[in-house]
C-alpha cells in the first residue's frame, strides 16, 4: 500500500516538511509557497500533496488541525510533531550530503 | 509516543469514517475554491476557472482514494467488506447455504456433542486434589483371575500399616442402606469410609465435620451426607446436623453434609455408585478376623512426592507377600498373592476410553465426509463464478484480494455451520446424557463448558480452511483469457478439476464404508448377544429386591419367617404362577467362589475350582424357567437336618462328572481341607448366565434357604405371572408392606428390563455408531448425486449429440451411471483396505463376530453399492430426458 519512495517522492516530502517547520500551514499554502520559494521553479503536483500529507500525518511526522484561512475560511492546517521535526533535521543532513555528493561528482567529470 | 498518536489516527479513521471523509472533502474543496480564486484572478470567467482547476488538480475522486489508501486501514475495512461481500453472496444463494450449513452443522454438532463427553469423563483431571497421585491398591491372586481384585479387610489394614510409598492410605466399601423415617422407605446407595478418606481426596463437608480417627471403630452410629441427598430429603436445612437418620432402622448422628460437586466413588472404583451418605468403615472383629476372605473393599491412596508407581508396586507386592504368610496353609502353599498400585484415572476412564475414542473418530469421520461435500457444493459454484472471478481479474482486483475474499466465504459458511452446530449439540447431549450405560463415569461433569465451546470454534476454523482451501485454489488459478474468451458457454473446467472432484467423492465412500463396517460389526454382535440364551424364560417374570435390616431381624429365625411367611402370601396372589427368591439374580452375580469335587483328581496345570454360588428359597428355579435336566428341584424334604442338597448346572456336572451321572455324587465349599460340610447333588439345571450375557457361562450351584440359611439378610424375589408380570408390581409392595411397612421394596423390575439394562452400554455403542454411519452414507450418497448430475448438466450439450446421432437412451444411462459407479468402487476398494486396518480397534467391544467377518463386510458393501447406485440414478434418468433438440439449441 505504501509507495515506493523514488527520489522525486522523498524530495516532496521534505518540501512539505520544510515549508510547515516555521508554522502551521494548510495544503494550498503549502504549494503556494513551495512555488514561490523555489522562485517557480517547482511546481507540486497538487494530486500527489494530498495523499503525502495524509501519508506523512499517519506516520505520526505532521498532525492536522482546523482552522481560520487568511480570507476566513476553515481549512486544515498542518504542522510539525516533535517527532517529524527530528525527523526533518536528519532528512535535510541527508540531503546536504547527498546532493554535495552529486555536486562533486559533476565538477569531476 | 509516537506510535499512541498514530493507533489513535488509525482508530480515528476506522471508527470516525464518515467524519474523516467530510473533513477530506472539504479540505479538497478548499484547495478547489483557492485555486478558482487563483485563475479568476488571472482574468478567466469563473466558469472557465472552475473547469480549469479541476484539470489541473486531477481527479479529485482518486485522490481521496489515494489518501484513504494512505491512513492504511483499508485492510480492515476490506476485512469488513469481504464479511459483508460473502453474507451477500450466501443470502443470495440459500440453497446452497442451506444445504452447506447444515452439512457442516451436522458434522460439527456431532464432534461437539461427542467431544463434550470425551472432554468431561477423559480429558479433565478426576475432581479431587492432585488426582495424579491417587492410586488404586488391588490384589491379585494369578491362579483364580489373572484382574487384579479389592482387597480383603485385614489386608487393608496391612497396607495402610506397612507401606512405605503412601502419604495416606483409606479403605472404602459400597453398599446400601433403607432410609426410612418421613416419606416412603427408599433404598439408597451407602459408602463405609475411612475416616481419612476426605482429607485424603482433599475434600471436606460444607457443613458440619468430617469423621475422626476414633470414630473409626465399632460403635459409633454417625453419618455423613451427600449434597444431593439433603437437599432432596432435609430441604437443604443447616440444622441438619447433630439431627438423627434412621438407616436399616439404627439411628445415625448426622454429623456433616459433603459439597455439592463431590461425587464419590467413581466407576471403576468397583464399590457401586455416588453415595448418598457415608459411615465410618469401623472394620469389626470377625471382618478382621477373615483371612483370606471376602476381597471386597477398594483401597485408595496417595502417593508420597517423587515416589514412582513403580517404586509403589514394589512396596505393596512385598507387604502382599508378607500377608500370604499369615494366610491358614492350606491357602499359603496353594495360591500366590500379588499387589498392584493403579493409577486411579485409569481405573475410573480406562474402561470407556476405548469406546469414547472411537466414537470420537468416527465423528471425525463424518466431518470429514461433510468438508469433503461442502468442498464439493463450492467446487460447483467456483465454477459458475468463474466468470465473475474472470471480470474482477480483468478489472484489477488482486489474485491475493480475491482469495482473502473466497476464504472469507469459506470461514463465514463454517462459523455459521458452527453456530447452527452448537445448537444440534446441545440436543444432542440432553439425550445423551439419559441414554448414557451405567459403566461410563462422571456423566455429571458433561456441558458445554468453555473447553468444548473452544473445541468447537478450532474445529470450525479447521474446517473451514479445510474446505474452503481447494475450491479457493482453483478459483485464483483462474485463466483470463480463456475463461472470458468463452464467452457465453457455460463454463467447462479444466479436467485436473474434475478429477479434484471425483477424488473427494472417492474419498467419502471410502470413510463412509469404513463408518459402515464398524457400525456393521456392532449390530452383528448386538444380534449375536441378543440371541444368546440366557438360559430361563424372562417373559412373564416380575423381580424386586430386599433387605431386612439387622437391628430388627437380629435372630436367623426371624428372617427365614418373613421370607417364608412373604413367599406364602404371594404365592396366593391370583396371577402368580410360580414364585422363590435368590440371593442373585441372573446376569447381575459374578462372585466366584472355591469349592471342592469329591475325588476329583485336577489334571495337571487346571485352574482353582471355582463356581458362582446362590442360596434359593422357594420355587425360584420354576420361576424363572431354569429347565431341571436331571434330578429334582429342592422340595419340602430338604429341611434342615436332612441331607445338605444341592443343584449345579449343567457345566458343572459335565466338568466334574464327564458320562457319568452326578446325582448322589457329593462336593463342599473352599479347599480341600475345607470343614465346611459335603453337599450331596440332587438336580442338575441348565446353565444360567449369571454375570452379563456375553462374560463366558460361569458354572453355578444352588443351594437350599431351607438348609443353608441366609448369608446377609438380601433377597431377590422372582415371581412367574400368568400374565403382564408388571401389573403384579403393586401387590408385591402391598404384600411386603403387610409384613413390615418400613421395608423398601427396591429394584422392582421386570426380567425383560434387567436383561435390557445388561445390554444397555452395547445399545449405546450401537445407537451411535449406526447413527454416524447412516449420516455418512447420506453425506456420501448426496456427494455422489452432486458430483453426476453436475457432470450431467455440463454435458448436456454432449449427451444431445450422442442422442441426435443415435444413441440409445439406455446406453446413455449406462454410461452416467457406469462413471458414478467406477467412483463407488474405487471408494468402496480403499474403504475395504482402511476398514481392515482400523477394525480390530473394535474387538473389545465385538462379540461373537471377528474384526474382519467377511459376512459383514460384503454385506455393507452391497448396501453401499445400492445407495451410490440410487444416486447416479437419478441424475442418469435426467440425461436419458434431454431433448437433444433443446441440447443443441442451449448453447
């Protein structure tokens, strides 16, 4: 039931964790902001953030609460449990290195 | 902590459904709104926004599928929905389930019902204190019986003194006591009782005390009582105690009342039934005194931590050794005397254990017969749903998905099939419970308890894996392409499916026909011991038992005239033909006692001369139609003084005497060196099964009332009617009652209900076992219906257009019929095989037939043979009807 988690997969992951790390934030804004922060360069495929938010909020990374949107509106607000903030942490490290690998193996060749 | 937080999601979204769905909605739909928002701003009519955000968000119906796969409880909520899937497809198909659930209910009611005995007289530990350690000390004296025996009093006092092995050893002895005092006098079942023997089993009165050491001697008249007896004649009253009994007309000190799930003795401990009250044992002076002699008390004890019983048999065959040296010499060089320790369960259930454990087998047997049918009914209907298992494959359901599925079906159909069986089980017990032989112990203890209950349910599961196994198979290796390829043609499998098929129905009539033999082999020996002679006339005899209490009749005189007076006045009685009394009644004695031929000369390596003895007064022999062959029945002149008389049977006197005539010829009681007086043979009769009518034909004496007196104070009395011998029952009370009205006048019976109460625990046998054949053999024929006719429908098409090119109607039925009946035989050739390697666990409980009686099985066989043929038939005529027009256009 689970997805295999490929690259493109694991990255989501950390981007919605990333994103919520400095405060609750519902899925819309979720991926407005990734947009914007990556200065559109990444675009979430919004029918995928939905079944990672439910995906990360099951494993007890994110929790999920109602409340008021800026135009006042409900809507579900993510945000980080302790648990998903270590877990965040060691995503990020990973990520640093792994993409500092990357990064030297292409000044190499 | 972490994992807290998610069970609670998980339960959240389990139980909370419809909430989580609302909320995944209306977050979608909030994400839906912003992004119209989005694209309005951006200058597009909302119309043209809305459909524009629904493309780029995708379909919003499987993303809520993707989340909810995602809160991962979806294999629960499959679970559900596989249960709700099958109760569906069962309602939908009430034929089948009817006949699939009652199949298994069948099947299971009777493994439940058997089960809960075999679980309440073996399986659980006897209901004293660490029963394993509870042993059962017996003698044994090799030359007489090769069965160990009870033990003679003074020799149980000898155990208990001398023993190294027991923590504590106690002595009890069956008999009766005539209640009487309010109410009707009754006759009811006594036990006299060391005064250790409660501590021993661990067991103590729920009021009042038990007995003391000292109160273990001659002279004190105190009384225990059992639960059930003071409920039933005290009302359960606590001041019970200290109040006085009147037993055998000698007042008894109640001083205490056992607990109400203290049954005691057991079977098997060879002293009668649950005892309604206990007395100290008190051995006398003169039981103590008599060495040698009457082996009749039962000895229990307990062994110390660690000793071994076979560390116990040596210790209790060395005391037997020391005892035989205090025996008079005349019994010291001629006999050897042994002791054994017998582990107490298996004296109480060992007897039955063999009978249970078959009959429990033979219910396994039948079950598997009915998962074999029910394996066969869903092999049918895989085969229907071949189609729709094809669609389901075709549209993405999983192989894995679809099997759970299927074997949800197959659970559902057992637990059903379980639950309708319980309920069959519970009836099933009720009457078993009254119909139970008197030999088989704790009946009491039988329900349906929690370890039946769980039997019941692994029985349930096992079955249902059991059947539900291959048809679920067979499904998941469904073949795509050409199952649906087949487009409307009614589904033809594949052969290795077919001979799937053929090969349960094989097995059923191989099982049913082993069933058969069994049960067979019973009813040969029930016809056998029913047409044993007994060796008298039992139509038309009235009997009845009594005892004269000691305290009232202390002098011999004034028992001979009661009995003498009785007799008299019921042989006025109009209707009586003949009338006498004995001190055993046939088929009901068995004590053999030693005796001594004049001049006989023993060859070399013969046994001890041992007969059965009864003292008779009256016309007891005519009464009962023992048939006089030479000689004369005691008269008038053998009175006390004369010459001491006796009749044998005719065993006896072909032994002793062989072509010679006995009358005249003299014998005494005990050994040789006996000083018991010679009894000179004045009548040989013919030979009386005295114990049950299929122990071996024990020679027997009688001997006068007149002459000899009464050993005891019981009689039996044997009235001859003219007519119905149970409309006599009312006047022998009456004529006893006009003699004493305090005496209970107990066992009143007719010959014809002794003789069915000896043949009881064989009816027993018999009732079940036929019964678990007869519902195999149905099974088994509904087997072989379904299989043919199944066959037939398939071949409906085939059968046509043979028909249209000319095939004879009765070819065709030869050929139906012919393909069932090579199942039949195939069956029916392992049936043989299996029945002959399983049959001679039967042979303790045959009589007069062999384990392989070729007569039984040849005849099972045909009768197995007739009903397969019966049900191919039908399905065969169906096929001699097809109109091989309507044949050939049905495709």
């Amino acid at each position: 039931m689970s997805k295999p988690t490929d690259l493109v997969q694991g990255t989501l992951d950390l981007l919605i964790l990333k994103t919520i790390a400095l405060e609750p934030v519902h899925g819309w804004g979720i991926a407005q902001r990734i947009r914007q922060v990556s200065k559109e360069v990444l675009q979430v495929n919004q029918g995928a953030l939905y079944p990672a938010l439910h995906r990360l909020e099951q494993s007890g990374w994110i929790r999920a609460k109602w409340g008021e949107s800026d135009s006042n509106r409900r809507a579900k607000f993510y945000a980080l449990t302790p648990a998903g903030r270590k877990y965040l942490e060691q995503e990020e490290a990973n990520w640093l290195r792994l993409s500092a690998a990357i990064g030297l193996v292409l000044e190499i060749s | 902590m972490r994992w807290i937080y998610k069970f609670r999601l998980r339960l959240r979204s389990l139980f909370r459904k419809s909430r989580v769905e609302k909320e995944l909605t209306e977050e979608l739909r909030f994400h839906l709104e912003k992004l119209i928002e989005e694209k309005v701003g951006k200058g597009l009519t909302p119309e043209d926004a809305s459909y524009a955000a629904l493309r780029e968000l995708g379909g919003v119906e499987q993303i809520k599928e993707e989340c909810r796969d995602m809160r991962r409880v979806n294999y629960i909520e499959n679970f559900a929905q596989d249960v709700r899937y099958g109760l569906r497809m069962l309602a939908k198909n009430p034929g089948f389930t009817a006949v699939a659930v009652l199949t298994l209910a069948l099947g299971i009611g009777a493994n439940t019902a058997i089960f809960s005995v075999v679980d309440a007289v073996i399986l659980r530990p006897l209901p004293y204190k660490d029963p394993a350690r509870l042993v059962l000390v017996k003698e044994r004296i090799p030359m007489a019986t090769p069965e160990p025996i009870p033990v003679c009093a003074p020799d149980a006092v000898q155990f208990q003194r001398q023993n190294q092995v027991f923590e504590s050893v106690a002595a009890f002895r069956g008999g009766q006591f005539d209640l009487s005092g309010e109410g009707e006098p009754e006759r009811i079942p006594a036990e006299r009782v060391n005064a250790g023997l409660f501590s021993l089993l661990g067991v103590q009165p729920v009021v009042g005390r038990a007995f003391t050491a000292d109160e273990d001697q001659p002279g004190h008249s105190l009384a225990i009582l059992s639960y059930a007896l003071w409920q039933r004649r005290f009302g359960a009253r606590p001041d019970v105690v200290g109040r006085t009994v009147t037993l055998d007309r000698q007042p008894y000190t109640v001083i205490g009342v056992m607990p109400r799930s203290f049954v005691f003795p057991l079977r098997g401990m060879e002293q009668g039934d649950a005892a309604d009250v206990f007395v100290p044992i008190a051995f006398t002076h003169d039981e103590l005194s008599a060495v040698g002699d009457n082996f009749n008390n039962s000895v229990l004890a307990r062994l110390k931590p660690g000793i071994t019983l076979a560390r116990a048999n040596t210790d209790v065959d060395a005391i037997a050794y020391r005892i035989l040296q205090t025996y008079p010499p005349e019994f010291r060089d001629r006999i050897k005397l042994e002791a054994i320790a017998l582990p107490l369960s298996g004296q109480v259930v060992g007897r039955v254990r063999t009978l249970l454990l078959l009959l429990l087998g033979a219910v396994g047997f039948v079950l598997l017969i009915a998962c074999a049918n029910v394996a066969n009914l869903l092999l049918t209907r895989a085969a229907h749903r071949q189609r729709e298992i094809a669609v389901r494959l075709a549209l993405g359901a999983g192989r894995l998905r679809l099997l759970r599925q299927l074997a949800a079906e197959s659970m559902l159909l057992a637990l059903l099939g379980a639950g309708l069986g319980l309920l069959l089980a519970f009836g099933i017990m009720q009457g078993l419970v009254g119909w139970m032989p008197a030999n088989i112990p704790r009946v009491h203890a039988i329900g349906l308890d929690l370890p039946v209950l769980a039997f019941t349910l692994t029985l349930a599961v096992l079955t249902g894996l059991a059947f539900g196994v291959v048809p679920t198979l067979a499904a998941s290796r469904t073949d795509l392409n050409s199952t649906l390829k087949e487009g409307g043609r009614s589904a033809q499998r594949g052969p290795q499916h077919r001979s799937l098929r053929s090969a349960l129905v094989v097995a059923e009539v191989a099982l049913s026909l082993v069933l058969l033999v069994g049960a067979g082999l019973l009813v040969r020996s029930f016809e056998r011991l029913l047409a044993t002679q007994p060796g008298f006339r039992p139509e038309h005899v009235l009997t009845a038992s009594l005892s004269v209490p000691q305290v009232q009749y202390k002098q011999d005189q004034q028992i001979r005239s009661f009995y003498r007076e009785l007799i008299a006045r019921l042989q006025q009685l109009p209707g009586v033909k003949a009338i006498g009394a004995s001190t055993d009644l046939p088929l009901e004695a068995g004590w053999e006692e030693l005796f001594t031929p004049e001049g006989y000369q023993p060859p070399p390596g013969a046994g001890l001369n041992l007969c059965s003895h009864s003292v008779i007064l009256g016309d007891y022999l005519q009464a009962l139609g023992v048939p006089l062959l030479r000689g004369r029945y005691f008269t008038e002149q053998d009175k006390p003084g004369s010459t001491p008389a006796l009749i044998v049977s005719e065993s006896l006197a072909k032994r002793y005497w062989p072509n010679q005539d006995p009358i005249g010829k003299r014998l005494k009681t005990g050994p040789p060196e006996s000083k018991d007086p010679w009894l000179t043979i004045v009548g040989v009769v013919g030979d009386v099964k005295q114990g049950p009518l299929d122990a071996p034909t024990m020679q027997h004496t009688y001997e006068s009332y007149e002459q000899r007196g009464l050993p005891g104070n019981s009689l039996n009395v044997a009235a001859r009617a003219a007519g119905n011998p149970a409309s006599l029952a009312s006047a022998l009370r009456a004529a006893v009652w006009g003699l004493d009205g305090q005496l209970a006048v107990a066992q009143v019976r007719t010959m014809g209900q002794v003789i069915d109460e000896s043949t009881t625990p064989r009816r027993f046998n018999l009732f079940l076992l036929v019964a678990f054949a007869a519902l195999a053999v149905a099974l088994a024929a509904i087997g072989i219906y379904g299989v043919i006719s199944y066959s037939v429908a398939q071949r409906t098409h085939e059968i046509g257009i043979r028909m249209a090119l000319g095939a004879e109607r009765s070819r065709v039925l030869q050929f139906v019929i012919g393909q069932g009946f090579k199942l039949t035989l195939m069956g029916v050739g392992l049936g043989i095989l299996g029945a002959l390697a399983l049959t001679r666990f039967l042979s303790s409980l045959l009589y007069g037939v062999k384990p392989t009686d070729p007569l039984t099985f040849v005849t099972v066989t045909l009768i197995l043979a007739v009903v397969a043929l019966l049900a191919c038939y039908i399905p065969a005529r169906r096929a001699t009807k097809v109109d091989p027009m309507v044949a050939l256009r049905y495709e």
